[in-house]
C-alpha cells in the first residue's frame, strides 16, 4: 500500500471565525490520523478565507469520510470537504 495525498477545503461558519484558532484546532484532529503537509488559504468571497490542508494518508486506513465528519464537526467549521485525492508517487 502507498499515501495518498488528500486535499481538505474547510470553510469556516462567518468572517468573525478566528482563522488561526481554527487552523490549529483543524491540524491537531488531522495530525492524529495523517500528516498535515501543507495549510493554504484561499479567498472566497466579500473578505471569507477557506482553509486547504494538504494532507498525507496511509491508504492502509481506508477511506478519508470519517476524517472529514470529525472535521465538521470542529467548532467554527461550516463545512469540510475532500477536493482532491492522489497517489503519492516516489
């Protein structure tokens, strides 16, 4: 089995949502089940900043759907979803 390079986009609930705070929360669930690589932000709309996590995953543990539940569920996350899933290569 390989990683897998997985690409989380989390919007946060509003603008008033600590980006930082959120980051950090974010970073310490995905850290316990794969390695954050890379944090992106990505402006929206009207001043809204989306999050990216680029993250490694074993292939080994299946697929990423409960990751992504456990990170709705962060509070100030409106929504998190998978946008992108590659094979490592090398």
């Amino acid at each position: 089995m390989a990683n897998v390079i997985i690409t989380f986009k989390i919007m946060p609930e509003s603008l008033e949502v600590d980006l930082n705070k959120l980051e950090k929360e974010v970073k310490e669930l995905i850290s316990k089940y794969g390695e954050v690589g890379r944090v992106e932000r990505e402006k929206v709309a009207f001043g809204l900043e989306a999050l990216n996590f680029i993250v490694i995953y074993d292939e080994k543990k299946g697929s990423p759907d409960f990751l992504e539940d456990n990170v709705r569920n962060v509070e100030g996350v409106m929504s998190a979803e998978v946008t992108d899933v590659r094979r490592q290569i090398g």
